[in-house]
C-alpha cells in the first residue's frame, strides 16, 4: 500500500498535531520561488502523469482544503499546469444539490474519485462535512438525517467514515495526497482588501467569506480535528504554509511528485504474443510503398 512522501509538513499520524504551532510562514528555502525549478517540476510530473496512465494500475485523489483566499485555485492552476487535461479530472464542491442531499455525505465526493490511470482533484471536498457543517451545525437540520442520529457523536462517526474509505481506496491503488493550505489570518485580510481594491479582482469578493472569518477559532478547531482524526501513511494531511503562494506551489508539486516517483510508476512490458503482432505490423508498414 502506498505510504507518505516525509516531509517537514506532514501531519503526524498519532494524533498530536497542534495547529496554533503550524507555521503560515515559509522556510528560507529561496531556490524553490525560481521559473527554473517549476518549469522542472512541471516536466517531471508530465513524465510522470503520462506512466501513470500507462500503466493504469493507480489512480491519484489531490484534496485541498484551505480558508478562503489561501489560494487553492492557483495552486491547482499552477501545480498542474502542462499536465495532459485528457488524465485530469478537477472538481470544486460546494452547496450540496437536491440531490445530493438525499444520499449519505460521501455520495457526491465518492462519485467522482478519478479513475485507474489518472488523476483527481477535489477543491474542497467529503472534509467539509467536518469543517464548514461543525462550525455551522444547524446545517446538520438541511440534510435529511435519521431521527436517531446523535449529534453529539456525529462529528467522529462522519471522521471514521472518512478514514475507512480512505484506506479502503489506498487498498486498491488510490494515492490520496491531501493539503491543507495553511494561510494566517493577517495574510486573508490583506487578500480580502486587495480584492476590493483591485477592480479585476472585485469579482473573487464574496461578502459571505469575511462572516465566516468571524468563525476563525472554530474552524482552526475543527481543522485540528479533522487533520488528526484522519492523517495516515496511506492518506496523508500536509499542513503547506501558504502566506507565500510561490514556496507553497513549489512544497505542494515537490510532494505530489516524492508519491508518483515513490509508487514504483512504470511502463507496461509487452508480452511474447504482443511482439509478435508488433513484428508483423512493421512488415505490414514496411511493404506499404
């Protein structure tokens, strides 16, 4: 089974990550800001990403999850960018549908896990059920539960379900890599402001993200929580720094690409019968003047 790529950001998986010690602030790691090495990353998950697809063996799930402007669609903008669109798959979620809501909370996540050969990524995913709908409870009265259900246990049992589906996914060759994208409240209000400043940027402004940043200390809380509740070998959490998107692209590509590189990724070999048709092709090829 696939284990975690080590890292100084990776969630420990004994449950004693304290989230008021991560650090929003990056390392004096300058090298990782420069064109050359992105533009070195980007090939070396092009390679990967095309092996990968070729083997069609494992598929890969990339969860973010971040407060509001720490910068997840760059990041899956950026990390990505060059990666064929044909094996990517990205999926934002918000407002449950109709739907939706009538199927368990994992329905609407789980019908879009990328399939072999590929990879998937979730903006926001099956965790807000844990994040958003625990700091926000009555929410919980929208979603059709059992009348029996217990409010009081819900949030661990909606953690176990998690983590049992991961690992039930890692079993059969899904590698989830998952990053929280760590950014300080001083840094969400600087982006907020220049959001409102900048008139090409008004349209990323959404009222509603400066109430829930009331919520602050809860949702630190609940992502404590859910991080230590769910971080495994199998399907890690990377607390990444986010108050600088440079370093935080650079960490979060350097770790997709320590797990492709780390899962033994490699091309089909050709059985005898294959070589054999591959021989009669080239002198089917080869008469054709």
């Amino acid at each position: 089974m696939f284990e975690a790529p080590d890292s100084p950001y990776l969630v420990s998986f004994d449950g004693d990550f304290d989230i008021s010690k991560a650090s929003t602030q990056p390392q004096t790691d300058g090298h990782l800001h420069k064109g050359k090495h992105r533009r070195a990353a980007t090939e070396k998950l092009k390679t990967l990403q095309r092996v990968l697809a070729a083997g069609d063996r494992h598929s890969v799930l990339l969860v973010f999850q971040a407060m509001d402007a720490a910068g997840k669609d760059s990041t899956i903008a950026s990390v990505m960018q060059g990666i064929d669109p044909s094996g990517c798959q990205v999926f934002s979620f918000k407002k449950p549908s109709s739907l939706e809501l009538d199927h368990d909370f994992l329905w609407r996540t789980t019908c879009r896990l990328p399939e072999r050969g590929r990879i998937g990524i979730f903006n926001r995913s099956q965790y807000e059920e844990v994040l958003v709908v625990r700091v926000h409870p009555k929410i919980l009265s929208y979603q059709k539960l059992p009348d029996d259900v217990n409010l009081d246990n819900v949030w661990n049992e909606r953690l176990t379900s998690i983590r049992q589906q991961e690992e039930h996914l890692a079993r059969n060759g899904t590698v989830i890599l998952k990053f929280w994208l760590n950014v300080s409240k001083d840094e969400q209000k600087r982006r907020f402001l220049a959001r409102l400043d900048d008139p090409a940027k008004n349209w990323k402004f959404e009222p509603g993200d400066v109430v829930e940043r009331r919520h602050w200390d809860d949702y630190m809380l609940a992502y404590q929580n859910a991080l230590n509740a769910t971080s495994r070998p199998w399907a890690p959490w990377y607390a990444i720094p986010a108050d600088s998107k440079p370093y935080m692209r650079a960490r979060v590509a350097e770790i997709i690409i320590d797990a492709l590189q780390g899962i033994g990724l490699k091309y089909p070999q050709p059985t005898d019968a294959d070589r054999a048709e591959f021989a009669e092709s080239r002198a089917e090829l080869d008469a054709d003047d």
